[in-house]
C-alpha cells in the first residue's frame, strides 16, 4: 500500500524505500535551503541508501525573492530570532507527527539538510540528540546564536557528517570549521570533510555523504 502524505506542521512529500526491508524504515528527513521547496532535495534520492523512507519538508515562510525560507537572516549566523523559534517549534512538531502516522523505526531517524536545511537540522540534532541517529550538515552552520539550548553532553548516540566547501561565498567555511571544533568537543562520532566548492553540493561530497549514510545504517543493523 502506497504511503500518502498526513497533514502536518510542514507541508512535505514521500518517497517510499525502494529496497526489500519491511517496516518501520530507517527515515531520512531533507530539509532544503532559503529559497525552495520540498522538491529541491529529492533529485538526491536515487543516490542513496534505498531502504530509506525519504520525507522532504517545505519550510513555512514564503521568501520574498520566491520559494521558501526557515527564517529571514539579520546577518551570517543570527537567525531571525521569532521566525527561527516558530520554525524549530513546527519542526519538532513535525518529527512527533512522522513518527505518529509513517512506518518510521525511531532508532534510525536521519536527518539531510544544506545550507538553512542545516541550520535546522543542528537545531533538532543539538537540542534532542536521543531522538535523532545522524545528521549530514552541508554548507551550513551551527545556531549557536538562538534561543536553543544545546545538550551536547548528550551527543554519544548521535553520528554527523559535516561538509563545507572552501569557497563558499554565502556561508563561509569558518562556519563548517566551527561546527566540527563544537561536535569534537562533545566527542561526536564526526566525520568532517571540505571541498573545492562554492555554496553547493558536488559529486564528490554527495558520494562521501551518500557512502556514511549507508555505512551508519549497516551499524544501527547489526546492533539488532
């Protein structure tokens, strides 16, 4: 039976896992950058693991130069203070109604988000660690400067793959290096890589991510 989209705090599309497995699956959440949509990410699906139920998420403000946006930016790394509350708020509600009405296993929820998608995706990851397996973190940033709370004594059952490219002009790569001094710090498993690229996911950085991901389900498999 085809699994239809339920209503929920985010407007967001599905893609059925294309392998063998039965559920609840292992779930990868995408969460896409300023000025897209739920589409945006899912041209990355036939490239990874295909046991993945794949949920992608629109954000819930409109951007004024068209698609959609998590929050509006008041400089490189200080969200929107209201606007970035509201979207971790309706992101946390998210995760509760996956988990509520998909088959999704609640020990193996990834998260993928690039750019703001990774603004976000640190925010759930930072703040409630025991509900989330990993997080890819591309080209984005950690909120430090937020309301947020941070649990990082907490982050020993969660993975990260943290990706930046050295020439990126919207956020700099200092933004990445500072992810991976805060997640060493809290002794992560981390896996931080840069790239010889702008703001953008490349072939090189899309197979490294693609690669982790499976590798980290094959681990919560043998767990079993």
């Amino acid at each position: 039976m085809a699994i239809a989209p339920v209503q929920s705090s985010l407007i967001h599309k599905v893609i059925e896992p294309a392998g063998d497995g039965q559920p609840p699956y292992p779930t990868l959440i995408l969460l896409h950058g300023r000025g897209t949509n739920e589409d945006d990410l899912l041209g990355l699906a036939p490239y990874l693991d295909p046991r993945f139920l794949i949920i992608s998420a629109r954000a819930p403000f409109q951007f004024s130069m068209g698609g959609w946006t998590w929050y509006e930016i008041l400089e490189v790394g200080s969200p929107h203070p209201r606007q970035f509350q509201e979207s971790y708020n309706k992101l946390v509600q998210f995760l509760a109604d996956l988990k509520q009405h998909y088959p999704v296993d609640p020990s193996k929820i990834f998260f993928l988000g690039f750019s703001m998608g990774t603004v976000m995706s640190f925010a759930m990851a930072l703040t409630k660690p025991q509900e989330i397996a990993g997080v890819i973190a591309h080209s984005g940033y950690a909120p430090e400067n937020t309301h947020l709370n941070f649990t990082m004594e907490k982050l020993q059952n969660t993975s990260f793959f943290v990706a930046h490219g050295v020439r990126d002009p919207v956020i700099p790569v200092h933004f990445g290096r500072r992810a991976k001094e805060l997640l060493s710090s809290a002794n992560a498993d981390l896996t931080y890589r840069e790239y010889p690229i702008a703001h953008q996911i490349s072939e090189e950085s899309l197979s490294d991510l693609s690669s982790w991901l499976r590798q980290r389900l094959e681990a919560l498999q043998q767990k079993k």
